[in-house]
C-alpha cells in the first residue's frame, strides 16, 4: 500500500465514499486512484491505461466524457447550479421524464439511490398507515437507511425495532411472499424489489408480485436504479411488463453526474406536497438535491438515448463480450468454473472453484489476471462507447487470464494470488 493511499485511509473510512470502491473489493494490482476516463477507458495516477467494464459503479451507461453532457453541464454552471427557489429546469426535466417513465406521475429529485428507496417506504407508509417492508432479501442493496442495512450482517448501529418491521422474501418464490401477507395481514406498507439482477423472472414472477400487492392493499416499489435506462429507455417497467406504484432510477441517468429519481403515482407522492389535506410526510428534502447543472446533464443524457440506438448498442457490446467470454471459458477448459448469464444489457458472470461453489479466491484471480491485462472488470456494464475494439482487447486479456485460472485450478491458487481475496461487502467484522 502506497504512502498516499494509507493517508487516505486515514482520513477516510475505508478509503473510500461508497463501499463497493474499497481496496477489500479489488486485488492487490488494481490501481489505487483512478484520475481520468474517456470514453470506455481510464487511466490511472500513474498513467496506466485500462478498458473499463465498472463504468463509474454502472452510471457511465454513455461512456466517459461525452461532449454533449459535459457541454449541458458547464453551461448549467455558468449561469448558476443552486438558487433560493426552484428553477424552471426542474420542471422541464420532470415533465420529460414523465413522458417517459411509464409510472412517473410525479417525480422527485434526489443525489444517491438510497434517499430514493428510503423515500418511497416512508411514502409507502404514509400511504397506507402500515409499518412492515417486504424486501427481496437476494437483490444486494437497496439502501444506507436503517429499514434495509439493519438487515444485513453490516447491522451494528441500528436498533433491532427497526429491522424487525424489515420482512424478507425470495426472488422468483413467490410463496414466501405470500407468506409475509399471511403472517401480518393488513401490516404490510409495500414490497420493494429490482425487476431482476441477471436472474429471469420465472412463470410471471413480477406480475405475481404486483397483482398480491393489490390484492392485499400495499404498494409495489421496482428499484430500477441499475436497470433502469439500460434494459428499456422506458425502464425494466416496460421491459416486463409491470406497473409499479413507485419507482426509483439514477446510475445511467446522468452518465456519472449525481442525479437519482423517485418517480410514482400522483396519490402518492403528492403526500409529500402542500396540496392535499392529509397529514403532511417530510419527504425528501435536500439543499442539493436539484443542483441544475446536474439536472442539465440529465436532461442532455436523455435527449442522447433519443437521438443514438443506446439501448440497442448496451445490448449488442453485452452480447459480444459476454458469448466471447463464455467461448473463452470453454476453450481453456473452464465452461464449468467460470460461468457467464444474466440479460445482454448486463452479463453477469461466476467464478467457481474445484468443487463448482462460488470463490472469492477465484474471482480475485481472475481480476487480478484482468488488471495485469489492462481490463477493469468486477462486473460488466456495457456503455455506448465501448468499441469492437474494446471487446476484443477484453477478450484477449480473459484468454491469457483464464490460462491462470486453469493453471491454479490444477496446482493451487496460493502460488497464484498475489495478496489476499476480495471480502464480501456485507460482513460483521474486518
């Protein structure tokens, strides 16, 4: 570790503002700082250049400094980012999205996901004097808040009350769902889940979910805060076919500049207005939650998707990357130790070890290999600039990484790894 990066692990907790950018999340040969992206590639403070697949953690859906976003942005600033009242690109940008966000009634603005979601259970609440939040409890992470964190293992500090109205269910069980309902009938405020993390939705699961929360009178909330402006330009609401009552959205819409949404029904949300007669909910209220030159970024993403074929281009770059790993798997004898799904417009993929279970050993020597190759790539995010050119370099690296893999599969990893494996996010302890 770098004399640098220890005085930043000084200052900062973890060394990091979001978990997932850890030192614990990469192997030992990741770049300490990434300084600067163009396109589908970084580069390092000493200059190294990678092909990237993390894409600023899945917002860059566009790709790194792209003129007509950064242009909207610059010129937003220079007329002024924060005012006293709300200024008129609110509005416009709001009015856009309604267009296109099949739920979006009303919306309202926020920097991060978690405000977001934390939002739309407290509406959820409101809504229906209801205390319980059924949660898929197999989709990684829908908030900081203590209603979703206290539930997992990174739970000290939140008093155990709170988790308690936290209810699990599984993803594509839509049994355990019913179960929830059943074991606290008429309690239940909403369900909150992603339309899906790679897994299909199984025999309607999506539109089960939907009809039960209707049925029983509670809300249902779809974080689309990954799949959103990726699957569909009209979201993975659309994609599947499902109406949720709210929504919540950001990564891809302001390709790296921090704007998230949470959009819903009008009966809802305007809970959080001044034009109803009922009790007053203190929603999401943020000195920069609006700043303009990040809603002008936004707006300037969304009228790119419009004007280019993004979504059919995140589809295609996913699909290429993801059958030339798969291909390269088989090829080094791995078709059964490293294992890619998921949908195109996010491949997914699995690093198994000599018994076939998920490794986080494997999984750091394959990054490992990756880097030492030039490639970025704890996840795949396809962006709208990455090229031929890109996948192909990517695909190079994977078959001189996998030749590793197969080497360590046969000898031992130990004589491989060159520092310790990447630890889980959600743990109790260091």
């Amino acid at each position: 570790m770098t004399t640098d990066f220890r005085r930043t692990r000084a200052l900062i907790p973890g060394g990091a503002h979001t978990y997932s950018k850890g030192d614990d999340q990469f192997p030992s040969n990741a770049p300490r700082y990434l300084e600067r992206g163009d396109k589908g590639r970084v580069w390092d403070d000493e200059n190294r250049e990678f092909i990237d697949w993390a894409m600023g953690l899945r917002s860059a859906s566009l790709g790194y400094n792209i003129d007509a976003v950064n242009r909207a942005a610059i010129e937003q600033i220079a007329k002024g980012s924060n005012f006293a009242r709300p200024s008129r690109i609110e509005t416009d940008y709001a009015e856009e999205l309604a267009g296109v966000i099949p739920c979006a009634e009303m919306v309202k603005f926020a920097k991060n996901g978690s405000t977001c979601t934390t939002a739309a259970v407290k509406l959820a609440r409101a809504f229906t004097g209801r205390d319980y939040v059924a949660f898929c409890k197999d989709h990684p992470f829908f908030s900081y808040d203590d209603w979703f964190i206290g539930t997992t293992a990174c739970s000290s500090g939140v008093p155990k009350a709170f988790s308690d109205l936290s209810l699990p269910f599984r993803y594509n069980d839509i049994a355990s769902l019913e179960a929830e309902f059943e074991s606290h009938p008429g309690q239940i405020a909403c369900v909150i889940l992603e339309a899906t993390t790679g897994e299909a939705p199984r025999d309607g699961f999506l539109r089960k979910v939907q009809d039960l929360c209707r049925r029983h009178g509670a809300l249902f909330i779809l974080d689309e805060m990954i799949t959103g402006f990726r699957y569909h330009l009209n979201g993975a609401q659309r994609y599947f076919d499902v109406e949720p009552d709210m929504a919540t959205f950001g990564k891809g819409m302001g390709n790296g500049f921090a704007v998230a949404l949470l959009a819903g029904r009008r009966d809802v949300l305007e809970l959080g207005g001044i034009d109803h007669g009922r009790e007053r909910v203190f929603l999401i209220s943020t000195t920069h939650g609006a700043e303009n030159h990040a809603l002008a970024a936004g707006r300037a993403v969304l009228k790119f998707y419009r004007e280019n074929p993004v979504i059919e281009t995140l589809w295609t770059n996913g699909r290429m990357l993801a059958e030339g790993l798969a291909a390269e798997a088989r090829a080094a004898g791995l078709e059964d130790r490293f294992r890619v799904g998921g949908y195109h417009c996010q491949p997914t993929y699995a690093c198994l070890d000599e018994s076939g279970a998920p490794s986080l050993a494997y999984r750091t020597l394959f990054l490992q290999e990756m880097i030492r190759h030039g490639v970025i790539i704890p996840y795949i995010s396809p962006a709208y600039a990455h090229t031929e050119r890109d996948i192909e370099q990517t695909l190079s690296a994977a078959r001189k990484s996998f030749a590793v893999y197969r080497q360590a599969l046969d000898d031992g990893i130990d004589r491989f790894l060159e520092g310790p494996p990447i630890k889980p996010v959600f743990r109790k302890y260091n």
